[in-house]
C-alpha cells in the first residue's frame, strides 16, 4: 500500500530542497504580520531540514491576490523568517522564472531562498503541468509541510510531486496522525461545534459529522440556515435561503442517527457596526422582522457549555457569532474557554477565522490540536484524505 515518507524516516543530505511551506499569515489592516503562528508552525520542519545541510527553496502563498500585488508580497514573510533563524541569511526571489540561474547553482547552506508570492503566477491555481516542471527543477527533493494548502489541487502542491522525490514534512505528520486518530476511534461523548457563515463549504461535513458526533452545536450564520428550516422568522440576518431544504433534509437524517443537531435558542440581535452597545438577547422565536442576529446568547451558552463539559471528543471549527466587532465575540470565547476547560477531551480547533476570533490566547495550551488547516482540516474529516496528501504517497 502507497503511504507518506515523512522527512524524519528518510535519509536525505545535502540535497536541494523544494519546501511547500505555509506562510499564509494573517495580516494587519497596514499588511505588517498580525499573527505569525504559521511561520512558527513550519519552523520544526525547516530546521531539521537545515541540520541536515541541506539548501532550502520556500515556496508559498500570501492571501488571493489577483496577480501581482506588492502589498501580498512575502518580503514581511522574508523579515519574519530571518528574526527566527537568525544566522541565515533569508533571501526573496522576485521572480523564480527569470532569475539569473546563479543565484540557485551558488546557493550555499546557510542562505534559505524563498520565492515571491506563488499566487502571483496564474499557473499555480491553473495547477499548468509546465509550470510544475520549472518549479521542480529547482531542486533534487520535495517536502510538503503546509497541510492547510493540501485540499488544493495547485501546482506547488500536487503538481511538483509529479517530477521529484516527495516526502511529507514535520508538521503535516503531526496533522495527519492526530486528526487520524481522533476521527478514527473517538472516545463518546463525541461534540463537533460547527460556527462560520456559509453553510455551503460544510454541508457534507455536518452531514458526515452527524454519522460520528453524538451533537452537533451550531452558530454563527450557519445557525440562521437551519433556524429558516425550522420555520423560525430572523429579520434581516444572514442566511443562504437556497440551502434550507438541505438543512431541512440534515434535521432529519441526524434524527435517523440519533445525533442531536443543537441550534441557539436564543440569540443577541444588534447594529453589526456598533461596537459600544452589546446588543439584546432575544429568543430565536421572537427575533424582530427587521432585526440581526449577531452572537449566541446567554441561554444558548449554558446549553452548549453544558454539551461541551461532558464531552470526551471536540472538534470546533467557525465562530459562532459576528466576532469582528469585540461586542458580539462574547460566544465565540465562551466556547473557546468551555474547551479548554474540559480536560477530560481530546480537542482539535481549527481553521484561521476560528483562531482570528479567539480574543486571548493564553488557553490555547489546553487545546490536545490546534490544527493550522480550516478547509483541509473540515476536508480531511469528511474524506479522510486530501489531494496534497494523495500526491506525497508512493
């Protein structure tokens, strides 16, 4: 049976290496780093590559730009890397194609070379197989240690596998084998908290979830869908009208299942660009016509801190309210501190709008996973395989 061959179970040496890292950092209003959890995530991987004397040639992305795009450049990526590994020398390729092939032939083991913004080539999305192969020639080895990327069918990531030895990286392993063997057997209660806006991207995941949790707790915009479903009025909040059957059709197959689909029973409804006046809390059968509802309140809290006190498995992904204006982020917390208040459970948070909402993150500690994949992670749960990881498998 083809499997991965992480780079700690290979013998490589001073090789070239082509790393898929993931440097996709969240970033500031000014495009200065916000949060570089993602550049630290990758650094176990780089180091034990860099041991091994080998020269690295990063390839990653920033953000969507729509081509090239100084403010998505990697340059602050660049910075970043150089404070963490401070005795290298960290050198951004402008443009890997008409770079002069010297600066690769003289690379020496104490220059790491990353290359600008991957995005910036329509190739890359396109996953152009001649486009895979300029990449691949940079280099004798491929690694892969961006498991956020790897439900991406794109050049760096399925393409360049095709044409050199692939191997999976350090924390890609610590991915796979955690989230594996959570999913695979997980201890009962088994709560998934499902939070975000669109129902779209997790509609198979709820509808598999609801053959393997014992809850699903619902919030955020993706809770508006199934209260439409169930006939309630929500004024003016957000909800995908054209997915209501299909939240209907989930009601009734996690019935089938015995797994309680858990949706607020009340709600704080407000003005979602008001940040001074918290809202008010209403019950989901009372929401105003012309009225948005923006977090969980306080009795939908108790109910779901208590689900969640119990539990031994939890897997969260989404906020579950309008988190970006601090007054409504209050049920997002709540559910992060219930959590990390639950010793007892394996727990796997993931996703960068779920890590962007957590407002202090000094619990984080008291997560068992905190995965740096939101898609992959929700994509790998449903699946169990992802097409960055079937590319590395030989």
């Amino acid at each position: 049976m083809s499997k991965i061959t992480y780079i700690d179970e290979a013998q490589f040496k001073n090789k070239r290496v082509l790393l898929r890292a993931d440097f996709d950092v969240s970033l500031n209003p000014n495009y200065t780093i916000a949060d570089d959890a993602r550049i630290r995530n990758n650094l176990p991987t780089i180091q034990y590559l860099l041991k091994n004397h080998n020269r690295l040639i990063c390839v990653a992305k920033l953000d969507r730009p729509k081509g090239r795009d100084s403010k998505f450049s990697l340059k602050v990526v660049v910075k970043r890397l150089h404070q963490y590994l401070p005795v290298y020398k960290v050198k951004l390729v402008d443009d890997f194609l008409s770079a002069d092939k010297k600066l690769f032939a003289n690379q020496t083991e104490k220059e790491i070379l990353v290359l600008e913004n991957i995005r910036f080539y329509p190739e890359e999305k396109k996953n152009d197989s001649r486009f895979s192969k300029k990449l691949a020639a940079l280099s004798d080895v491929y690694v892969n240690d961006a498991f956020a990327m790897c439900h991406r069918t794109e050049s760096s990531v399925v393409g360049v596998p095709r044409y050199l030895p692939a191997y999976g990286g350090l924390l890609l392993k610590r991915e796979i084998e955690t989230i594996t063997k959570t999913i695979k057997k997980p201890k009962k209660p088994f709560v998934a908290i499902i939070g975000g806006a669109k129902i779209e991207t997790k509609i198979t995941l709820i509808g598999k979830l609801t053959e393997m949790a014992d809850y699903v707790l619902v919030g955020g915009g993706l809770a508006n869908t199934f209260l439409c479903a169930h006939g309630y009025e929500i004024g003016k909040s957000y909800c995908e009208y054209e997915k209501v059957a299909k939240a209907r059709q989930l009601l009734f197959l996690a019935a089938q299942k015995h797994t309680a689909i858990v949706l607020p029973s009340d709600v704080v409804i407000g003005d979602p660009n008001n940040s001074e006046n918290g809202g008010k809390v209403v019950k989901v059968d009372q929401i105003p016509r012309g009225a948005v509802a923006l977090d969980i309140g306080s009795e939908t809290k108790a109910k779901f801190g208590a689900i969640i006190a119990k539990a031994k498995t939890i897997i969260w992904n989404g906020p579950v309210g309008y988190f970006e204006n601090p007054a409504f982020r209050r049920g997002t917390d709540f559910v992060y501190y219930a959590i990390a208040h639950n010793q007892e459970a394996t727990s796997i948070v993931g996703g960068g709008d779920t890590l962007a909402a957590i407002s202090s993150k000094e619990y984080l500690g008291k997560i068992t996973h905190v995965s740096t994949g939101g898609g992959a992670m929700l994509e790998f749960i449903e699946k169990g395989t992802l097409p960055g990881i079937e590319a590395l498998k030989k």
